[in-house]
C-alpha cells in the first residue's frame, strides 16, 4: 500500500489505516509485532510512530529515542501492553540492540515494537517484521509505502 501525506494530519489517518490492517493480520503472531521504519533524517519516522500511539490511546507524547536508543511507553489496547520505539541511527552493529534486550523485547507478544533504521541492524529484525518507507517529495510531502 503506498500513500501520500500532505502534513502531519494525513499521517496520522495513514498510521490508523495501516494500524487497523497489520492489528488485523498480526493475530497468529508468536513474538511481538514489529515494525521497521525506513527514511532519510527528517522524513517523518518519529512522527508516523507517534500518530500510531495516539491511535493506540497514548497520552505521552512519543520523543525520538536516537540518543537514548529506545523508550517503553504503556497502551492501552486488548492485545498490546507496550511500544517500545527504537531508533538504530547511532548503532554500529546488532551486538549493539542484542545488549538492550531486544530479543526478550521482540519475544513478547504483548509488545508493540516500532524500530527506526532497521537497515542498521537488519540480521536482527525479526522475518515477519512489517516496513514502512518514507520518503521527501516535493512541496513538503511524504510518501509513504507500507508492506
């Protein structure tokens, strides 16, 4: 599914479009759902995540993690208990996310996990992990391509 967003409203009606599709298909899932974000800086990775935690019911607002590398924020949803949102952008290696936790974080299938610049540690992101690519188009847009 490819879309493009005007401005940051129209991401947020992406991100619930492409919420409710992945909610949809990820019911046979073992481990937590994953999502792989993928755009040059400024391309609007952080905003989409933090479109999917309002739609998710978060009342935090989600803040780049890129320099504590990632941050847990409690949802409330019926199958999801956490998102957890990454940001791989300083991360020289794999061995580097393995430290963090991350395969107990993406072994749970209560988590949410959103990861920005998985090509960074892409021998870690799970098979079954969903991609969105962002990228600039002119007047300011974004397109998005969700898989």
């Amino acid at each position: 599914m490819k879309k493009i967003s005007k401005n940051t409203k129209e991401t947020g009606e992406i991100a619930k479009i492409f919420l409710e599709k992945i909610l949809k298909t990820s019911a046979k899932q073992k481990g937590a759902l994953v999502v792989a974000l993928s755009g040059d800086l400024g391309a609007g990775k952080t905003a989409f995540t933090q479109a999917v935690g309002k739609h998710l019911g978060l009342k935090d607002k989600i803040k780049s993690p890129t320099f504590v590398i990632f941050k847990k924020y409690k949802i409330k949803s019926k199958k999801y208990k956490f998102l957890y949102h990454f940001d791989a952008y300083r991360l020289k290696n794999e061995k580097e996310l393995l430290h963090l936790g991350w395969e107990e974080i993406i072994g749970n299938k209560e988590h949410i996990v959103f990861i920005e610049w998985p090509e960074n540690v892409s021998g870690v992101i799970p098979s079954n992990a969903r991609y969105i690519y962002i990228s600039h188009k002119e007047k300011g847009h974004r397109s998005l391509e969700l898989k």
